[in-house]
C-alpha cells in the first residue's frame, strides 16, 4: 500500500514550484534549445561552404590535370610520328647506300648558354 501511494505522488520539485513558474522554466528551455539549434545550422553552413571551396579547388584541379594529360598524348603522337618519320628517312638513305645523319637538337642548360656566351668574347 505504501509503495502505490509512493508511485502516484508527484514529484517533490514539482509541488514546490506554482505552473507559471513551471512554463518559464519550459520556456527558458525551450529557448536554449533553439539557441543550440540556431548554432548547430550556422556550424553546418560553415561546414558546407568549407566543402563547396574543397570542392571547387579539386575541380580545377581535375580540369588542370585533364589539360596535361591531353598535352602530353600530343606530344606523345607528334614524337611518334618524327621517329616514324626519322625510321623512314634511315630507310631511304640505306637503300641508297647511304649512311643516315641526323642532328637532334640538344636541350641547353642556363650553365651551358652563359658558357657560350662567355666564350664569344674571349
């Protein structure tokens, strides 16, 4: 008998404070919760405008490697071609009893170019 009286009475806190009181409680609370809410939005916001940047950087990114890609398969064809083309000029200078000299043009370095020009004018 004791214990059901004990389960149907109301809780201490509660009958201490009048029920206006017991609203702006609720309402104070409430309005934390929406402060907490408003916070939570703003945080996201933040989150995907940072992901939207992260995004376009990896974009251009992509795009830029996209064009180096495409630039190095044509210098890739246009070697390939020279060298079929070199093979066929060996082919014809070797029919002819001829032997085939071909100059490449050697890439220079800044050291090698100041050499050069320094030796000009002793």
């Amino acid at each position: 008998m004791f214990t059901q009286n004990f389960e149907l009475r109301p809780d201490a806190s509660d009958i201490l404070l009048h029920p206006r009181i017991k609203i702006s409680i609720k309402d104070q609370e409430l309005n934390n919760l929406k402060e907490k809410l408003k916070m939570k939005e703003q945080e996201l916001k933040m989150r995907e405008n940072d992901l939207s940047r992260k995004e376009q950087v990896l974009l251009s990114m992509e795009a830029r490697i996209d064009s180096q890609i495409k630039a190095l398969s044509q210098k890739e064809k246009e070697l390939e071609f020279r060298m079929h083309e070199m093979k066929i000029n060996s082919n014809v200078y070797e029919e002819a009893g001829l032997k085939p000299t071909f100059r490449l043009p050697l890439p220079v370095t800044v050291g090698e170019q100041k050499e050069s020009q320094s030796q000009r004018y002793f």
